[in-house]
C-alpha cells in the first residue's frame, strides 16, 4: 500500500509540473548550436518546422557568431524580399556571446529578419506560426511579439482549475502518507 501512495505521489507531481510547463511556455533556441547566424547555411524554416510554437512560447535567438546580428519583426512583404518597409518591432542588436528572446502572447503569423546587409538575403531570417494552446491557427494578421493588449496565459482556464485539482490530491496523498 505504501508503494502504492508513492507511485501516486509521483504520477501527481509529474503532471503538475507538465501543466506548468504548458501555462508558462517554453523557449526554444532557434539553430540550436549554431544559433542566429548567417554564415552555418541553417534553414530556419526548416529548423523550426519540427516544433509547434504556442501562445506564451519563446524563441531565443543566440549569437554564436564574431560578428553583430540583429532580430526585426517585419511584415510577409518585407520578409519575402529581405526589405525593412514593412518594420513592425525592432530592430534588437545581437551582439556576440549574447542572446535576445521574443515572447510571442496572441497566434498568428510572424516573420523575423536579421537587417545586417546581406545577411537576410544569405537566409538569416525565419518565418513562426504561433498556434493558440489548443493547438489551432489563426493567421488573420501579421503580429509582433509580446504586443497583445490582453495577454492570453491562463487565469482560470481549465489548465489552472485542473492543476489546482491536481495539487489538492497531491496535498491529500501526502497527507494521507503521514498518518
């Protein structure tokens, strides 16, 4: 009974801390390795395709590099012909052994560059799709990060009611565990 009250000790702390993990985000670090560059030929798009970002998710961009790189939000037009007309937030210098992160809080669209003449042209760029925390798309409009009027993390969504029912259980079993 005793390994029993232990198991379910663990199975509730293992749930509550991936509820965290959903309502906080996570940070993604774009190039892995190689971070924001323009000189690794990394794809970006590609790179980034295997992660799904949310509402709430970052992505870092580090510069591994000897050399200054910048992250500017831009619109699809300036993103597609590595322009700046279409500038919606930024630019942030990325200096050398320095990382800069962007905190995206509503879904949408979202492309970034770096403004460093030639770099966006020789692929330092990377478009984001920001899905809802359900999972869906919404790509009505172009967005720049961290610039929603109302912050979309959890206040009493079915994410906090459920890790707050989670936390009263484990408080329950731990309670139960020392009598």
């Amino acid at each position: 009974m005793k390994h029993f009250k232990s198991a379910g000790c663990t199975l509730a702390v293992l749930v509550v801390v991936m509820l965290a993990r959903e309502a906080a985000g996570v940070t993604i670090v774009l190039g892995g390795l190689d971070g924001w560059t323009n000189s690794a030929n990394v794809d970006y798009n590609q790179w980034l395709s295997t992660y799904k970002m949310k509402i709430g998710d970052t992505l870092q961009f580090d510069n591994n590099d000897s050399t200054d790189h910048t992250a500017v939000v831009v619109d699809k037009e300036a993103y597609d012909t590595c322009g700046k007309s279409g500038q919606m937030d930024g630019p942030f210098t990325i200096s050398p052994g320095i990382g800069y992160k962007l905190t995206w809080f509503q879904s949408g669209d979202a492309y970034v560059i770096c403004d460093i003449p030639g770099h966006c042209i020789q692929g330092q760029k990377v478009y984001i799709q920001v899905l809802n925390s359900d999972g869906t798309v919404n790509t009505t409009a172009n967005q720049a990060p961290g610039k929603s009027a109302a912050p979309q993390m959890p206040g009493f969504s079915w994410t906090s009611q459920l890790i707050t029912i989670v936390v009263s259980t484990f408080s329950l079993m731990v309670a139960a565990t020392t009598l």
